[in-house]
C-alpha cells in the first residue's frame, strides 16, 4: 500500500502580538471577556503579565498561538 503525505499549508507567522481587541472580534466576544479568560488561565492563546507596583496588565497573544486556538489569523504586510 502506497504511503499517504498530506500537505498543509500554514500561515506566515510572525510572532505578532494580536491586539485584545482584534481576537476579541474575531471570536465574537467582549475584549474584557478576552482578558479576564488569558489572565485565568482559561484562554491558552496568550499570557497577562501584571506590572510591578499597579494593577494593569500587559498581554501577550502570538499570532500562531491564537491561530492553533481559535483559527484566526491575520497577515500584516510588511512595510517596504
């Protein structure tokens, strides 16, 4: 039996930080909700890093990593 190759074709990532907002409208949901779930730990497509000495924080959120979590991904063209 002959051997059966699949081909994929990925996105181009990057390792772009997808802004809240923009995962937020793509999955259909409020960016708080985005938020509050990455700083849960129940969204696994980025992380909340709180700042020292405040109670805001900074998100991280790659591109391939909300791709392989929710199926969203954006290309941004380089700029020339």
């Amino acid at each position: 039996m002959p051997e059966v190759q699949y081909k994929v074709d990925l996105p181009a990532f990057t390792g772009r930080n997808v802004p809240i907002k923009e995962i937020a409208k793509a999955i259909g949901k409020d960016a708080q909700y985005v938020r509050v779930g990455i700083q849960q730990g129940i969204l696994k497509f980025g992380v909340a890093i709180k700042l020292e000495g405040s109670n805001e924080y900074n998100y991280y959120c790659p591109d391939k990593k909300v791709w392989e979590e929710t199926g969203y991904f954006k290309e941004i063209p380089k700029a020339v």
